[in-house]
C-alpha cells in the first residue's frame, strides 16, 4: 500500500507545479491591481510608486522566480487588500470549507447509497421512479436558486433556521450543506443505482440467493461492495469540486471559507492571497485524490496489485 | 469466515463518525441562534472591512466603520447642509495666505487613556498625507500635495500649503486622529481613535465587535456595542432584516425584499455616460448631442431604478457647493437623435464605426438593464454600439487615465460620489482635460475651472455652477442619467434617519433605541 501511495504521490506532483505555473499567469493576465488599491483620484506619480513597491513592475519571469523562491520558503506574501500574511488568510479559511465539503459529502454518500440501493432493489417500480426523478430534479437545480429559495422559505417565512453566518450552531449548517449536497446526492444517487442494477443481476448474486442469503445480506455484501467501486471514483471527483465549488455557497450563507476568499481575491486582484489559497486547495485535493485511491485499493485488490503477467 | 463488516461499510462507518466529530466540533459555529442584547447595535455591511486603517477611511468599506465610530477628524462636514463643523478641533482660520490654524478641544482622550493633543494632530496629518505609507485619503484629498505642519502649543496646530488653498479645512477633515504611537511604516488593521467606539473584537471573516469607548468627550452614545456581520447578497441581508437578525442592513436594492423596512435615502451618487470625444464619430458635437438626446432619463429612472433616483442635469446633487439649481433636464428626443446622426453621416463622420459601451458589473442595481435600455436607444439613434460588461479592475481601466492603446471610442457608464461636498473634488476629476477620469476637455475650459478653484464663499458657489452650465455647451464629454437614491435596511427597534454620506460614514452615535422598541428577547 505505502509504495501505492508513493507512485501517486509522483505522478501528482508535475499536475500541482502546472496548476501553480498556471494560477500565476493566468491572475497577470486580468491586469494590474494599483487602480483597485489607489482612490481614482490617485496622481500618476503615486500609482508608479505603488507598482513598484509591490513589483508589479518587474519582468514576469522575476516575479514568477520571486515566487517559487517563496513557496520554497514558506513565504506566500502579505495581502494587499489587508496587509495581512496571505498563508495566514489561507490557513483560517480552509477549516471552514473542509468541515462543510466533509460533511456535506458524506451525508450525500449516505443519502446515495440508501436511495440508490432502493430503487435498485425494484427496478421500474414507482419508487424508482421517484428516486430518479427526486435524483434528476436535485442534479439539475441551480444552487444559488436553491440557497435564496431555501432562506426566503425557512428562514423569512416559517422562521425555522437563521438566514446565514454561523452564529446559530447546528441550525446553521443546515441550508449551507443542503444546498451544497443537493447536486452530487442527485449525480451519486443515479451512479449507486445503476451499479447496483447491475451488480444485482450478476452471476455471484444469483449463486448467494440460491445459497440462501436474505435480501439484507445479499445487498450489503455482496452487491454494494462491486458497486461501491463507481460509486467511489465518482464521489472523489464530487468532493474535489465541493472543496473547489462552495463558492456560492460561501458567498450566500456568508461562511468564511476558501472559496469565499479566492473569489475576493480574484476580483480584488489580490496576488499573493489567491496564490496561497489555490496551493492549499490543490494540495488538499491532492491529498483527497490519494485517500480516495487508497480507499478504492482497499476495495479492489487488482488496484493495489500491479499487473502480473 | 471473518465477522468484520465489508470495506464499503468500514468506510462507511468512518465517514459517519466523521460526520459526528464534524458537527459536535464545527469551530465555526460559535453560539445559539435566536435572542439579542438589546444593549447591542446589529449592522450587516455588504463586505467585510478590509482593514480599519484610519488613513485608508475614504474606501466606503473602511470608512462606513472607522469614521467618526472609532477615529474622528478635526472638523465633519454637515452632509446635509454641507457646512463645516467643529469636531476635534473648536475652530481654525486662515492665518496667512498659506497658513491654516486649528485651535484643538480640551479634555480628549484616546481609548486607551493617552491624552490627545496638537502632536498628535500634527502626526496624524503628517502621517496620512506626508508619508510613504500611500494612504487612500492622501490620493483622495490631497494628490501630490505636501503639508508643512507646525505645533506652537498643545493645543494648536498650523497646516501651511505651497499654495493659497481656501479649502483646506475640508481636506483636513478627511484626516482620521490617531495618537503619535501609532506605527509610520505600517499600516494599521485595528487602530486607537478618540471615537464613542473601540473595537472590542474582530473575529476576520465573520463578525466585528466595537464597545463604548469608556473614555469618550461627548455624550456616551445609546447602544453599549455594536455588531457588524457581512454578506454580498443583497436579498441575504434584507432576509437577515426582516428575519430580525439584524437592526441595519446596508447597501440594499428595490428588489431585495426588505419591504417596508427599507428606507429610501440620497446617496451623493451621479451616474453618467462619459463620453470619449476624441475618437470618431463621439468626436463630433452632433453625435455626442445625438447621445444625450436619446438617453430617457425620466423612464430609466422610473422603470429600473424604480424611482429611487432623480434624473440629472449635472455630475453633482443638490447640497453640494457648485450645484446649479437653473440647469434643466436634457430633453428625450429620438427623432432629433436620429437627425443630429443622420447630419453626421452626410458629412463623413462614420457613425457606423463601433462604439464600445462600457459597463461595470454590479455597480448600482439594475446596471446590467440601464446598459441595455442605453444601448437600445443609441441604436436606435443610428449609432453602432456594443455592450461590454466588465469586473472592477477591468473596468477601472477604461475609467482611468490613461487609457488602455488602441481601445477605440467608447462610452464609460460612470457612477460618481461626491463625498467632500465641493465640487472641486468632481470637476477637477472629471472636467479638465489632465483629469484622472476625465476623457477629454479643452484649454479654455480647464483655465476656468482652475479660476473657480481659486474662489471662495458665493463667489465659488457662482463659478462652479457656471461650469455645470457651460460644460454641454463648450465640451458636452457626459450623458448625465441620475442623482442616485440608496435604500437603508433598519428595524423598528432602532431610530435613526439615514443622510447622503449614511453610505460612507454611518455615524453609530446617531443611533438610538426606539421608543417602541421591544423588551430582550434572549
């Protein structure tokens, strides 16, 4: 398993420098930040001294050299919208995204798997009718729709949850990870479900059902370990986006997340806090996409097995 | 045969009890819903404060907090009446052509207990516009300016300037106070002030705590604390209003919901087109007249701004000193458009060339419509326009001198405040041909708006006003659309009268609990 895990590590590592490489041009490219951090009335003289104060001055390949030189050095830079270190900014945002992403991607596992296996069990019956049409509906709204709905509904209307933040305890989880969970409950519900059809009219469940296994039996081991593996990949790539997508979400509910954070970055043009918050999330992908394989070995021992030949 | 649950349910398993540690251990969530302190002000701003740096107090989004909060000023300006009053310092005058005096108010402490005195004026100003430190109000207020500052006792301060400058007490009273410990080098996040508030607690990201400041001058102001939390949807902070969650939302539009707890307020905002005169066709007087003539200013203000607005005659709103209350409304004409258009054509200006229409996303509510409606009616006119819808840094590329090469003609919808109260700060800006948001201009033009800069009293008054009136005439570089409304969110729990500079400095002190205000619901 260990020397698994240590190809892995190898073959990501050139995707995480690209990704790096690729945020740094890419927020150059939107142009420079000194109008944004001088008032408009600003005179020519003083925008200068900012630009090359914060070397937005110097050659690209410079500022790309400077970089790199402080990733290697834990330096990530100050921020300019507040003076702050950006790897600090970084740091006090991510928890916040992680416990929603986390939470919310687990109960949507659960919900999948407890739906999926159920209209699996009776195809074409109306419950799997419902559930593929309850799955579809979910994949297919809009979250910023759902998130506004859903405040004006349970918390101007029936007065039920807090609107947003995170000053009213568990009550405020609620719409934040609902409407965060409703997209990949609805694309995991139909992957369980179409594995599971399938791994229910394989040949080994039929010799389990002659052998005499209950329904329970024949589903929970035998049945959903075949198609947990779908299922698996699928909610991999579905985390790396609630991590990388709960933008909205962040947005909305005012939860202060990494999401929220890069996106105030960008549009603030704030270098060195997008840099920061853009490794921390590949590097926490990274990670995920890790623990995710290594979850998908211990299913399948052809994945931890190189091929014999 | 093994009695271990399979893997899927192993991981299963874990994940749960992720779940549980997840939810029993949120860091973020902090304390119960439901219940206030009827001792605590509850505000929802529209972002977070980037920082409370007093010198950085001209930014809305720092100023709304620090100013006159928990760092004042010298003198403050009456935003209604636009007069000048006495704050820290009791009264200043013009000592030499080149010399202001401020005479300081005894008995002011910092909230940390230091006293303040004419040093401290004295290093404040210094340090917001003499130092390094590339201040937003130095840039603001002041440009390129430097100030020679001198302390002849404790409590008197002179500010002399290169120049005779008549309004120098209204620059200084864009200077924030803070005391001479206060760093040179460094910009601060969490400052000492003089205010009614200290901060208390700023947990970044999620809420902003300010407490009476305990050693304040004046009056102790009515609520013990006051709370700011942020959100960037609108309909968000209008819910979190009507949701009592809050006491004051900010910066909400028609269409977010706060219903009858939204009052309506002027803003100090003008928006506009600017209009590029120096590329053809907006190079001819015909075309940029066509512009004006096609703009309905009357049914945007009506129909998308649902009449939170006054269709505009001039880049400034009644209050401001330079308002010109004789200019009328430039007619809605389609048919004169298209003439003025079609005379164009027939003298070789090509009115088919593209014109860029540059608009910046969500500016004001609505903004994305008022561009269509413009484009629309400029077509209309016989004019070749493009929208072009862009973020903030990108637009302010096309705001700002100098203008990005070979960006064409192109018309700027534009959104002007004016937080000084002279008209100085907007026509120097926007008028002469070497302003920084200024297109283009003429050389007769600028030597009358450097003669009015001179001025004082009714006689400034008359010279800006003639400026408004002359500009559509001698350069006609704006379409003007509407003095701009904003709408306050505020509980019945509160009292409190919002004024045009509520959206850059909401004055904690003016608040006070209402009469009918209920009893604690914790």
């Amino acid at each position: 398993m260990f020397s698994f895990v240590r190809r892995r590590m190898y073959t990501s590592a050139l995707p995480l420098i690209i990704v790096l490489l690729g945020v740094f041009l890419l927020a150059r490219l939107t142009g420079d930040p000194t109008n944004l951090y001088l008032p408009e009335s600003a005179t020519p003289d003083q925008r200068a001294e900012f630009a090359a104060a914060n070397g937005f001055n110097d050659p690209l390949i410079t500022q790309l050299i400077d970089y790199f030189k402080g990733i290697v050095h834990l330096d990530f830079g100050t921020s300019l919208r507040t003076g702050e270190s950006a790897a600090d900014m970084a740091l006090r945002a991510f928890p916040a995204t992680l416990q929603l992403a986390i939470t919310t991607m687990l109960l949507a596992i659960v919900g999948a798997v407890v739906i999926g296996c159920w209209a699996a069990y009776r195809p074409n019956s109306l419950a799997d009718r419902f559930s593929s049409l309850l799955s579809m509906t979910a994949a297919s709204i809009p979250d910023f729709w759902f998130a506004i709905t859903g405040v004006w509904l349970f918390a101007v209307l029936l007065g039920w949850l807090p609107t947003s933040g995170t000053d009213g305890g568990m009550l405020s989880w609620i719409l934040p990870i609902a409407t965060l969970m409703i997209r990949p409950l609805g694309v995991l519900t139909q992957v369980v479900r179409g594995a599971m059809v399938s791994a229910l009219s394989a040949p080994y469940v039929r010799l389990a059902r002659s052998k005499g296994a209950g329904d329970v039996r024949v589903v929970t081991h035998h049945a959903l370990r075949n198609a947990a593996a779908p299922a698996l990949t699928v909610a991999g790539d579905l985390a790396v986006g609630l991590i990388n997508g709960a933008v909205v979400v962040e947005a909305i509910f005012g939860w202060p997340g990494i999401g929220k954070l890069m996106i105030d970055a960008i549009l603030q043009r704030d270098f060195a806090v997008l840099q920061a918050a853009v490794l921390l999330t590949a590097v926490s992908i990274f990670l995920l996409n890790i623990f995710i394989d290594a979850c998908y070995a211990l299913l399948d021992a052809r994945v931890r097995e190189p091929a014999r030949v | 045969m093994s009695h271990l649950p399979p893997p899927m349910f192993r991981v299963l398993a874990m994940a749960l009890s992720a779940v549980c540690a997840t939810a029993t251990g949120c860091t973020v969530a902090n304390s119960g819903h439901g219940g206030y302190d009827p001792d605590t002000l509850r505000i929802v701003l529209s972002q977070e404060p980037p920082t409370l740096e007093p010198c950085e107090s001209s930014l809305t989004s720092t100023g709304i907090v620090t100013r006159s909060n928990i760092t004042e000023p010298l003198a403050e300006r009456d935003s209604t009446t636009g007069e000048l009053l006495p704050l820290l310092a009791t009264r200043w005058e013009q000592t030499s052509p080149t010399e202001w005096t401020f005479t300081l108010r005894d008995g002011v402490t910092f909230s940390n207990g230091a006293p303040f005195s004419s040093k401290d004026a004295a290093f404040s100003i210094d340090r917001a516009v003499n130092s390094d430190l590339n201040c937003n109000v130095d840039g603001y207020v002041f440009g390129d300016e430097v100030l020679k500052l001198r302390t002849p006792d404790a409590r008197t301060v002179v500010v002399g300037t290169a120049e005779p400058d008549p309004i120098l007490p209204l620059r200084i009273s864009f200077v924030e106070m803070v005391p001479v410990t206060t760093s040179t080098t460094e910009k601060v996040r969490e400052p000492i002030g003089t205010g009614p508030y200290a901060i208390e607690k700023w947990d970044y990201g999620q809420k902003l705590t300010l407490a009476r400041n305990p050693t304040y001058w004046g009056p102790a102001p009515a609520f013990a604390k006051a709370e700011y939390k942020w959100r960037s949807e609108g309909s968000v902070r209008a819910a979190m209003l009507t949701n009592d969650e809050v006491d004051i939302a900010v910066g909400l539009g028609p269409e977010d919901g706060a219903g009858a707890l939204g009052v309506p307020f002027q803003n100090n905002e003008t928006t506009a087109l600017r209009i590029t005169g120096t590329e053809a066709p907006l190079n001819d007087m015909r075309v940029r007249q066509a512009i004006n003539y096609s703009v309905n200013r009357t049914g945007i203000v009506k129909a998308l701004f649902r009449g939170l607005g006054e269709p505009a005659a001039q880049l400034i709103p009644d209050g401001v000193v330079g308002y010109n209350p004789d200019l009328q409304l430039w007619p809605h004409d389609p048919d004169k458009a298209r003439q003025l258009v079609d005379e164009a054509r027939a003298d070789g200006v090509p009115v088919d060339r593209q014109i860029r229409l540059i608009g910046r996303n969500s500016q004001f509510p609505g903004v994305t419509e008022t561009v269509e409606v413009i484009q629309s009616e400029l077509a209309d006119a016989g004019l070749n326009v493009k929208i072009e819808m862009m973020d903030t840094a990108a637009q302010l590329q096309y705001q700002l001198q100098p203008f990005p090469a070979n960006a064409g003609p192109f018309i700027a919808l534009i959104q002007h405040g004016n937080q000084a109260g002279d008209a100085a700060f907007s026509v120097d800006q926007y008028m002469r041909t070497d302003g920084a948001q200024s297109a283009f201009g003429t050389t007769d033009f600028d030597k009358q708006i450097e003669a009015a800069g001179k001025l004082t009293g009714e006689e400034r008054q008359k010279a800006y006003a003639q400026i408004f009136a002359d500009e559509p005439h001698k350069v006609l570089q704006f379409a003007y659309i509407a003095h701009m409304r904003g709408i306050l969110g505020k509980s019945a729990r509160v009292d409190y009268t919002p004024n045009p500079a509520t959206g850059d400095e909401m004055l904690l002190a003016a608040m006070t609990p209402a009469s009918s205000d209920r009893t604690d619901q914790s």
